[in-house]
C-alpha cells in the first residue's frame, strides 16, 4: 500500500494530488479488494504507515512574493507615517 499511495493520488486518476480519507480508502479496495471504514483508513496511514495529519497551505497562486516584500518594505511604512 505504501508504495502505492506514494505515487499520488493524481496517478491514481484523482485530479488533485491531494490524498483524503475517502480516496486513500478508493485505493486501497482497488489494490487489495479490501473495503475499509474512514476510521480504518485513518488507522491505516497513521498506525501502520506513520503517516500524519497534514493540512496544505492556503496560498493563492497568483503569490508574487518579491512584491509583496516591496509593498511590505515601501508602501506600509508610507501608510503607516500618514495615520
């Protein structure tokens, strides 16, 4: 299962190459035939595996980081000194 779901989910034809509960569950009965419950998935990946809980960050992706380390160091400290 391990080097199954380390392959990602988007080469298991998941659009996003984000794992859930449910889709890891997908997996795991088209790999094994073996239909688990959520709570047995969730055991799964954390008891058998040691994998853990892991949220992605919420980021557009538009993000221009060396603009906004310029507003951050001209534009606030202007809109700051004109309170």
């Amino acid at each position: 299962m391990r080097a199954a779901l380390e392959q990602g989910a988007q080469a298991h034809g998941f659009e996003a190459d984000l794992w859930t509960l449910e889709r890891v569950g997908l997996v795991v009965e088209r790999v094994t035939g073996v239909s688990l419950s959520r709570a047995s998935v969730w055991r799964l990946l954390t008891g058998r595996l040691g994998w853990s809980l892991q949220r992605p960050q919420r980021r557009a992706a538009e993000r221009d980081e060396s603009e906004i380390a310029r507003w951050i160091a001209h534009e606030w400290p202007r809109i700051k000194r004109g309170r």
